[in-house]
C-alpha cells in the first residue's frame, strides 16, 4: 500500500523521466527539421530555376523561334540540380556528425 | 495580408506620418512607415536594449542575463567552429549570429497580438538571402582566387559541360530557397493566426497554432544559420 510520502517521490520522479525525455526528443526534432527540413524546397526551387531559365531563353532570347526546346533542356537541367543539391545536403558537416555519432 | 491592428502602424499615424494603406507605399515617407520596416526597426531597437540592459556591467561571476547571453553566444560559436573551421569562423561570426538573433527575435515577435514579423515580408528575407550568397561567393573567391571555378566544375573534366549548368542552377537555386522558405514559412504562421484571430479568436481557437509557430520560428532560424554556416564552409573549403 503506498504511503503520501512514497507516492509523492513516485509522482516526481515519474514527471523528471518524462520532462528528461521530452527535452531529448524535443531537441532532436529540432535538430533533424533544421537538417533535412529544407530538402523538398530546395529540390523544388532548383527545378523551378531551371524551367524558368528555359522558358526566358525560349521566349525572351530567341523571341519565340525555338519554342518547345530549351523549356525542356532547362527543366532537364533543373531536375539534374535538384537531384544534386540532395547529394550535398547528405554532404553537409551536421550529417556527417550525424552519422559518426551513430556508428560510434 | 492586413493585419487586424499593429500599434507602431496607430502609434505612427496619430503623429502624422503616412501609412501606405496597401503592401508598398508610393513616396519614401511611405516607404519608410510600411509596417516591416518599422518593425524591423523596432526589433533592432529590442536588441540593443537588451543587450544594454544585460550586459551593461559584465561581471566575473556572471548573473541571469550574462549568464543567458554567454550561454547563447558560446553555443552559437561552437556551432560555427566546427562547421567553417576556426578561422571562418572568427571573422563572420558578429554577421552570422546577428543574423540568427535578428531571425529568431523577428520570426517570435509575430506571435504577440498588435505585432508583425517583418520576416514576413519578402523583401526583408531577399535583403538578407542576398548578403549571404554575395558574401559566400566573396570568400570562395578570397580563398582560390580564380580556382573557385573548379567549385562549378564537377569532379571529371568529361562532364565540364553537363556539370556547370547544374551548379550554376543549384546555386541559383539557394538563393531562391533560402529567401522563399523562411517568408513562406512565416507569412503561413501569421496568415493563419491572423485568420484564426478573426474566425474564432474568442475561443482560444490561435492557441495550438502559436505553440507550432514557436517551434517554426526557432527551427526557420536555426535552418537560416545552419545554411548560411554551410554555405560559407563549402565556399572555403577546397573542391571535391
């Protein structure tokens, strides 16, 4: 039968184990969405940068003669550097830490 | 978005200044009294006080607000050392963190009533994108003179020709993400709470939203600083 005195040490260390616990997932979310929270926007915007420079070399440079073509090389182009800042954001310092931490 | 009320906004209308009723005002009185700007001006301001206010007498043995600072400052430096490398660090570290407080302070001031963050404007995040990607090609170039080409190269001279108009997007590419991620990302936070304010804001209804935008604007901040600490250490550092 639990005594006051007994469940009251109980109920606070109860509550250090979960504050601990809350802190460490807290701070490692933070840390992961501050690492990786920017992969699809970067993927995005470098694909978008690179239809948008096709369509004005279309459209603006060559005033419409080559119409079709170089939307369809800049998007080509944009999706290749898409593709290439996720190898870097996998390339940065804080995911190389990462990963020495997790193997030891 | 119009924001309900912003004091600065009243403040500087009942003394007579111009407000620019929509987004961008037409003379420089105007341009001058819209809302970012008076707000970034007032976020200056918060942090030069409180600056003063706590490190006025720096002590050996330090008290709550040194003690906060110092906490903040040596973190922040060590973040910076080991990913640019001592000496990187040394000379940009007063930009990058004042860049981090601004950021924070500028994203969590949007969450009080009668307040806006002037990062929720893109022209505040394009100014500040903009010094960063400047300042990052100025060190690639400081570092290997005319050799920071090689850094747009690629790693096998066969694949010069595919490789350099990959890197010249993806670096366009930064400044574009850079800049739209922390006004998408703020704007969002206040739209919302703004639109929650009027629908149901006598029911608490904002409350689970700010507690996100806590969290947004902390992890917007850090994601700035992390990038721009990134940005600068692969700059510097020889090419793969």
């Amino acid at each position: 039968m639990l005594t006051n005195c007994s469940f009251t040490t109980e109920f606070s260390e109860f509550w250090e184990v979960v504050i601990k616990m809350a802190k460490k997932v807290s701070t490692e979310v933070v840390e992961l969405l501050g690492n990786y929270g920017h992969i699809g926007f970067t993927f995005v915007a470098a694909i978008f940068i690179g239809l948008g420079g096709g369509i004005y070399l279309d459209e603006h440079f060559f005033d419409g003669s080559t119409s079709p073509w170089f939307t369809f090389i800049g998007l080509a182009f944009g999706i290749l550097a898409g593709f290439k800042s996720l190898f870097d954001i996998l390339r940065t310092p804080a995911a190389k830490t990462k990963d020495k931490d997790a193997t030891g | 978005m119009e924001h309900p009320i912003l004091f600065i906004s009243l403040i500087l209308e009942k003394l007579g200044l111009p407000i620019p009723h929509g987004l961008i005002g037409e003379t420089f009185l105007e341009k001058m009294c819209q809302p970012y700007m008076t707000y970034t001006w007032f976020v200056m301001i918060f942090l030069v006080v409180v600056g003063k206010l706590t490190l006025s007498n720096i002590e050996m043995i330090p008290g709550k607000g040194q003690n906060f600072w110092e906490m903040l400052i040596g973190g922040m430096y060590d973040f910076f050392e080991e990913n640019m490398g001592r000496e990187l660090a040394e000379k940009l570290f007063p930009m990058i963190a004042t860049f981090g407080l601004y950021i924070a302070v500028a994203n969590l001031i949007g969450l009080i009533p009668g307040f806006m963050s002037p990062t929720a404007s893109i022209n505040t995040t394009v100014a500040l994108t903009i010094i960063v990607w400047v300042t990052h090609h100025i060190i690639g170039i400081r570092a290997h003179g005319l050799g920071y080409i090689k850094h747009f190269l690629g790693p096998i001279p066969v694949l010069i020709p595919l490789m350099l108009f990959i890197e010249i997007i993806s670096n366009i590419a930064r400044l574009a993400s850079l800049s739209i991620r922390l006004f998408g990302n703020i704007m969002a936070k206040e739209t919302l709470l703004t639109i929650l304010f009027i629908l149901a804001g006598a029911y608490f209804a904002p409350l689970p939203i700010m507690v996100l935008g806590v969290l947004v604007s902390l992890v917007q901040a850090m994601v700035f600083v992390l990038l721009t600490v990134v940005y600068f250490g692969q700059a510097n550092e020889h090419a793969h």
